[in-house]
C-alpha cells in the first residue's frame, strides 16, 4: 500500500519515433486492487508445500493485479493507432492522358494493440521509463512484380488503341481518349482487376464521342411572360454505360480486329420526366433578384456563370438551397 498507491495516479508514457503518449490510469480505466495484489504476493493462508517453499527460497516477483476497465482501455490504444497506424498502399494503375501511369505498392503499419495492452499494464506503478510502442509491418497484397507483369499485360495493351463499337449494322471506333479516365487496374481479392467507371464513362458515351446515342433532356419549367411553362422532357438514343463498362474490360487486353465490342442502343429515358415536373404543381412565379457589382472581367464571368446554374433550380418544401452544391464551391 505504501509503495504501490502514491503512484496510482502516474501515467504510463509511450514513444513512438518523436511522438509520445501520456497514458493516465483513469483514461485507460486502470486501477491497483491492492488486496488480490497482497494475495498474490504470497499474503493469503496456504498449506501447500509449494506455496510454503516459496515463501522461504529464491526471489519473487509479483505484478500488481490491476481492475481494468477493458473499454476505456481499448478507447486508449484506438487514440494511440490513430497517431502511428499507417495505411497499406496497394498497387494500382491508372490512365491520365491515356498514358498507364503505375501506383507502387508500399508496407503500411498498425499498432500491435495486444503487445501494447500488454505494455501498459507491465508499466504501471512499477516503471517509470517510456515504453516503446510496438508496432507491426502491414505487407500490400499484391507486390511490385505482379505489379509490372499486369503493366506488361494489359494495362499497356489497353491503351493501344481504338475499339471498334458495332451496333447493328453499324460500326464507330471509340478512341482511348473516350474511355481512359473511366479505366482503373486495382486491388480486388488479392489480386489486380481492371475495372472501368460506368459513371465516368457515361459522358463519352454520346453523339460527339461515337456518333451514336443523343442525350436525354430533363423536363423543366421556364417563366414564359411571368407564369410558368411546363418544358416536356426528352428520351435520348444511348449506350448503357453499366453495360458498355462490362464488355469493355476484357476486349482492352486483346489487339487487332479482336478489340471489338457488339452492344444494342437503348432509349434513355431523362432522369426529370415530364410527369415529374407536372407533380411539382408550380403555378407561379413568387421572386425574382437583381444585384449590381463593380466591373472586373473575371467577376463578370463567375457571376454569369453562376446565374446559369442556379436559374430554374428547383426547391421542392422541406429542400435546402446550397450555393456550393449547384454552382461549385468557390476556389481561389
């Protein structure tokens, strides 16, 4: 009690690097259960021959037996790896200007949070010293040489060229240009995927890329002499994009007339319809706004620009309106 409790209050300090941890008892939910530590220690009746030997012969050494409250401890080493952990970087190749540019993988590094737990407990009310955090290496998945064979393989395939698209009796190429941005070889079960962005690639996949589809127009609604006009929405002719991704990833590996991919054009429908606009039952038109500001050619630009984007915004009750959100956040 007299040696062990003053103390029962001192943190334990743990290093990393330059980094150091000030761990309190209380934050960790570490505390002395001073009579099991006395029991412990030899305190408690026995008849044992072995206890009774031991009491009499060589050295003994004791650890306090602590209470601990295993959340607030967990809480702790949490606070501790979110300061060391260091991601994993897995491998992964991508395609700015069409060009396969490669993402080398690197070892990451995660608290061993049994080794430190363990540390803790070790280190409280009998050690002043700093304790090292110990720390475990986190291998990438997949290493440097598949890395280099998947280059050789198909991400520089995949970029040599045009594919030809053929719906029905038509044919159009689609260039590397078109589909680039959307293509990404990354780690997926252990191993490198190509993979390609049905979302980035919605956009070439229109009238000025292939010569095909024609955008949907989305149904809107325009003040017309100061009383709203319902502006009918319009189906475009289009490739699928989901589908179009699909059939393109393993077609990128292979070259010559093999880098060809068959597809039927849908109608796409527009994401506002007509009908969606007449729920809206907007039946006049509540405010307008004029501002003035000083000239400046770059102001002139970003003000017109903003009054496109946020004109015919529609608020349905219960909406917020957000700048940021319809016009872009402002940068410098």
């Amino acid at each position: 009690d007299k040696a062990l409790t003053p103390h029962a209050a001192d943190p334990v300090v743990l290093t990393y690097g330059e980094s150091e941890f000030h761990v309190t008892p209380v934050d960790a939910g570490l505390a002395l259960n001073l009579d099991r530590t006395v029991d412990r220690a030899g305190g408690s009746r026995s008849w044992k021959p072995a206890d009774i030997a031991g009491l009499f012969f060589g050295t003994h050494k004791t650890a306090p037996v602590l209470d601990v409250d295993d959340a607030k401890l967990q809480g702790v080493l949490s606070t501790i790896g979110t300061a060391v952990d260091k991601d994993v970087v897995e491998p992964q190749i991508t395609f700015p200007k069409a060009k396969p540019l490669a993402r080398q993988p690197k070892p990451g590094l995660k608290v061993d949070r049994a080794a430190t737990e363990k540390a803790i407990r070790a280190a409280y009310l009998v050690s002043t010293k700093p304790v090292s955090v110990p720390t475990a290496v986190v291998r990438p998945t997949v290493d440097s040489d598949a890395l280099a064979a998947e280059m050789t393989s198909y991400a520089k395939p995949a970029v040599s060229g045009p594919v030809t698209i053929a719906v029905g009796d038509k044919k159009v190429s689609l260039p590397v240009t078109a589909y680039a941005p959307a293509l990404v070889v990354r780690v997926e079960d252990g191993k490198l995927t190509p993979y390609i962005d049905p979302k980035k690639l919605a956009g070439p996949l229109t009238s000025t890329t292939t010569g095909i589809g024609t955008k949907a127009v989305d149904a809107t609604v325009k003040i017309v002499n100061n009383k709203p006009v319902v502006v009918p929405g319009k189906p475009g002719v289009g490739l699928q994009p989901a589908e179009m991704a699909e059939k393109l990833v393993p077609v990128l590996a292979k070259s010559g007339e093999e880098r060809k991919v068959s597809i039927k054009a849908k109608v796409v429908e527009p994401l506002v319809t007509t009908a969606d606009v007449k729920a809206l039952r907007i039946t006049e038109k509540i405010s307008s706004f004029e501002t003035d500001f000083p000239f400046a050619p770059y102001r002139n630009q970003n003000q017109g620009r903003a009054a496109q984007l946020i004109n015919g915004t529609s608020l349905k009750p219960g909406e917020t309106f957000s700048l940021n959100k319809t016009v872009g956040e402002r940068t410098v």
